[in-house]
C-alpha cells in the first residue's frame, strides 16, 4: 500500500512499538525488583519467564519484532530527517524552541541499542546457548539444587566499569523517553488539550522513575557485591 | 520622537548569486539604526548604502508588510522571523536588538525552499500542496448556497478559524530540525476538517496533501514542537495529531 511508505506511517509504527517497549519494560522492572525484595521467587519468576513456552516462542520474538521495527524505522526516519535540509544553518539557536531531548532522539536511541547489545551478550545470548545449544531446561548449575539466576545477576554488577556504563545507559533511557512517552501519543492522534497535561505528567514521571529503578537496584546487587 | 540611543550593529548576511551558485556570509556594519524601525526597514538602509556604493542590494522577500501575506522570511540570529514571538519578520522591531550586536541573517533553509537569490527562497512547494487537496470543491455558477446556512459549532467553527489563520509563511519548515511542514499541512487539512463542507473530501484531501509534502521532500514530523513556538500565527500542534488521525483513518479506509 501507498500510504504504508509515507513518514506518518512509519512514525506510526515507532510510536507504537515504543510503546510496546514501555510496556516491556515496566514488567522487566518489577521482575528486578524481584531481586531485591525476595531472590527466590526472582528464581522462580525468571525461570518461568525463560521456559514458559507462550513467553519464549510467542512474547519473546513479539518483542525482538518491536526492537527491530523501532530501530529500522528510526534509522530510515533518520535518512528522511537530514535529507529534508542538505545545507545547514551557519548559526542556529534551536534551544529557544525546543528541548535537548526531542532534537536528539537518535543519540539517546543509539546509546539505548549499544546498550541493549551489551546486555544481550550479558544474559541473553548466554541463556540462549544454555537452554537451546546445550539444551539445559533445569535452570541449574552443575550439582546444585538452587536456581542459577540470582548468582548470574549479582555476578553481573561487581565491575564498576560495568556499573558505570549500566548507570549511563539508562540516563539515555530517561532522556529518550522524556521526549518519547509523549510523542508517541501525538503520533498516533491521541493527543489534544483535554489529554495533553496528563499524557505528559505521565510520561515525565515514567520516564524518571523507571530508569531510577533499574539504577537503584543494580547498585543495591553493586554494593552488596562489594564486601 | 523619542530619543532612543541608536543601534550600531554587525550583520552577517547570506549572499548567494543565484540557486546554482555557491553562496556565502557577507559582513555589513550598519551604524545609527533607529530602534523603532522594523526589522525590513533596517534592511531597507543596508540596501540603500550598497547601492550608493555601487553593490548589489541583498535580495529578500517581503509585500504587505504588516503580518498578513507571509512573504516576508529570513532565518534571524538562529530563528525564524527572529526572536520575538507570534510575529512575522516584518512585524520584528529593531528594540529587539542591543546595541553592538551580531545579527546572523539566513534564508528559510530546507531541501524544499531552494534559494532563488541571497535571502529570497522559492516557497511553490506550498502551493502544490495547497492544489494537492487544500480546497472544497463547490459549483460557483448560479445559485451557490450561504455557507451560514449551515449550523456550526462554536467551539468547531472557532478552532477552524484559528487553523485558517495560517498565513502560508513557512517558519514551521525553517524552525524544524527536519524541515517538515506537518504544521501547514495540519493546519490546512484542520480548517476543512472540522466544517461539515469540508467532510465530503476530507480522505483524499489529508491523504493527497500529505504525500505532496513528502514528494517536495519536507521531512517527518519528530514533534520537537519549535513549529508553535515560532509560528506567528499561534498554530497549535493539535493539529497535527488532528492531521495524524485523519490520515490513518483515510488510509485504513481508503
Ligand atoms: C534500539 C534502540 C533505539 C533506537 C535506535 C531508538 C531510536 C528512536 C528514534 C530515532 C526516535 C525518534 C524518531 C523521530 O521522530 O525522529 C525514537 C522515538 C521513540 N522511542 Fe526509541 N529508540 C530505541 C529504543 C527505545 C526504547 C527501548 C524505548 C522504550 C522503552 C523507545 C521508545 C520510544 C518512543 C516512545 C518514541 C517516540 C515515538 C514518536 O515520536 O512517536 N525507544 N526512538
Ligand atoms: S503554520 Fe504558522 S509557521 Fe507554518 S506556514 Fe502557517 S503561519 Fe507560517
Ligand atoms: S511582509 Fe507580509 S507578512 Fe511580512
């Protein structure tokens, strides 16, 4: 279809895998926190999560179709954005209109995807060769009877380095969904001036809170690690 | 008249010979400007003593000189029509201005608005979008019908009045980072779509005025919203999640 190839279809389909990712990551913050509050049934949710078949073989690619979708359409959106203006402005002063945040989306984005790459070679792709190469379901270390997610994860958050480019990412986070959460409502139509104040208090206090918890508990397992 | 202190200013101005010339920052001290002049009429004395000397006078688009045609453009110290709001360039008054300033002076820049010389761009691109869609389509010969026969909303006919506002002047293409024209098209697609004489062609009109603005090569819309900021007519954004909606209904539909 024509239509499919225009600029606001394309933003259309960002705006909702966006949201869709939103979502995602509310879930994959309360599942976290699990982590804190009670290791065993983090244990135990993270082992459902990895072997429940409905959210391996149905979720899962659901959710690597959303990443894709977002970043090609993001790159090609890129394409169309510089495209639009070949000689710049010798002196723009775009601060005195807009923010920071909705200007550079494809910075923090960037930033978001390098760090999503960091974290698949972390837990998933060795999950991946776990269950489906070595074809271990368990859940288990060799000879032990605990669940082995726990230890991964605290494993994970003993470098500082890692701590440091972990914290980092998720400022990027903050900032792409300060400008995101409520740009995906106007892409979609959504947004007027009855919506508009409640669809960006939202937004803000989403796009601060989340990242913070995904911050507090790394550190929680990093200063626990530490003695 | 008052004895405000004149201005003495540095302008850094665009020149370029014609669309397929290499253009380039000129720099004209302009000494003794009255700040109760216009921004056009500062102009005006900067031409008047290059032609004195003998150089050509930069080339810049105005007509009514009052806010209504959108003629007049030109990309101000980093902002369209400059630094004050709602106002279109010629409407600018030089108390914008300190005393000793650099004043950048750039044409509207997008892959859409070519220069035609120095600060004068060519804006036809809206006019195609305008024939793409952008009209009612009534039979005018004979007995034509009294538009306020028809009962209106106020609130509807209000909100109409306001996207109808829109004077054509591309700010909304200069401000933004992508040179999108999703705040004109909005704005045009919104003043039909919210009268009942503008319903009957409403999908072609949002899905054919849009596709012109991609095919002129005006880019996406990332909602940054500098557009209502330095649009002079007050345009709201709203419009263009109105534009948004419009179009995906027309297109699942059509
Ligand atoms: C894979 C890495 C990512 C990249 C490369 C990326 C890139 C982008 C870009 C370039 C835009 C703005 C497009 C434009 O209008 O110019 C955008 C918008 C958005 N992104 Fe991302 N992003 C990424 C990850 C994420 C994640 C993880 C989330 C959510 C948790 C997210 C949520 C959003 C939302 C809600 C929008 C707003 C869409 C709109 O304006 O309608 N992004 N992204
Ligand atoms: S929407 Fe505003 S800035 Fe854009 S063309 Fe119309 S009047 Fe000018
Ligand atoms: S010259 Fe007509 S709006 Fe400025």
């Amino acid at each position: 279809m024509e239509n499919s190839k225009t600029s606001i279809i394309r933003k259309v389909l960002m705006a909702l895998s966006g949201l869709f990712l939103v979502i995602f990551l509310l879930q994959h913050l309360m599942i976290n926190s699990l982590s804190v509050i009670n290791p065993d049934s983090f244990n135990e949710v993270s082992h459902f999560m990895g072997t429940n078949p409905a959210v391996q073989f149905l979720l899962q690619p659901i959710l690597i179709f959303g990443v894709i979708l977002h970043l090609v359409m993001g790159i090609i959106i890129e394409q169309q954005n510089r495209n639009a203006r070949p000689i710049k402005y010798a002196f723009s002063n775009a601060g005195a209109n807009s923010s920071w945040m909705s200007r550079n989306m494809i910075i923090s984005g960037i930033t978001v995807m390098l760090f999503l790459g960091l974290h698949f070679y972390d837990f998933w792709f060795p999950e991946i060769d776990i269950k489906f190469i070595q074809g271990d379901m368990s859940g288990m270390l060799e000879g032990e009877t605990d669940f082995r997610y726990f230890k991964e994860l605290q494993h994970k958050f003993v470098s500082p380095v890692r701590m440091g480019i972990y914290c980092l990412s998720f400022v990027f986070l903050s900032l792409h969904l300060l400008h995101g959460f409520q740009s995906s409502f106007q892409t979609v139509g959504f947004k007027n001036r009855k919506y508009a104040p409640t669809i960006e208090k939202l937004g803000n206090i989403y796009a601060v809170a989340v990242p913070l918890g995904f911050i507090i508990i790394a550190l929680f397992h990093f200063i626990n690690s530490s003695h | 008249m008052s004895a405000a202190k004149k201005l003495n200013l540095t302008l850094k101005v665009w020149r370029q010979k014609n669309g397929n010339a290499k253009g380039n920052l000129e720099t004209y001290p302009l000494a003794d400007i009255s700040p109760d002049s216009s921004f056009l009429e500062m102009l005006d004395i900067l031409n008047n003593g290059l032609i004195d000397k003998g150089e050509s006078p930069v080339v810049f688009d105005h007509d009514c000189r009052e806010g209504i045609c959108g003629s007049c453009s030109l990309y101000i110290n980093g902002e369209p029509h400059g630094p004050a709001r709602l106002v279109t360039t010629c409407q600018l008054h030089m108390r914008s201005f300190k005393d000793g300033e650099t004043i950048y002076i750039e044409p509207f820049r997008a892959k859409a608005f070519p220069v035609i010389k120095d600060l004068m761009v060519d804006r036809s691109a809206f006019d195609r979008i305008q024939h793409a869609g952008g009209y009612i389509s009534v039979n005018t010969s004979g007995n034509t019908q009294d538009a306020n026969s028809i009962p209106i909303e106020k609130e509807d006919a209000d909100e109409a009045f306001y996207s109808a506002a829109c004077i054509g002047c591309g700010a909304c293409v200069a401000a933004c980072k992508n040179a999108s024209a999703s705040l004109f098209v909005a704005a045009k697609v919104s003043q039909y779509a919210l009268l009942p004489q503008g319903k009957i062609e409403a999908k072609d009109r949002v899905l054919n005025m849009v596709k012109q603005a991609e095919k002129e090569g005006f880019g996406p819309c990332s909602n940054t919203g500098a557009c209502e900021v330095e649009c002079p007519k007050g345009i709201s954004i709203e419009n263009i999640a109105r534009m948004n909606r419009e179009f995906l209904s027309a297109s699942i539909t059509k």
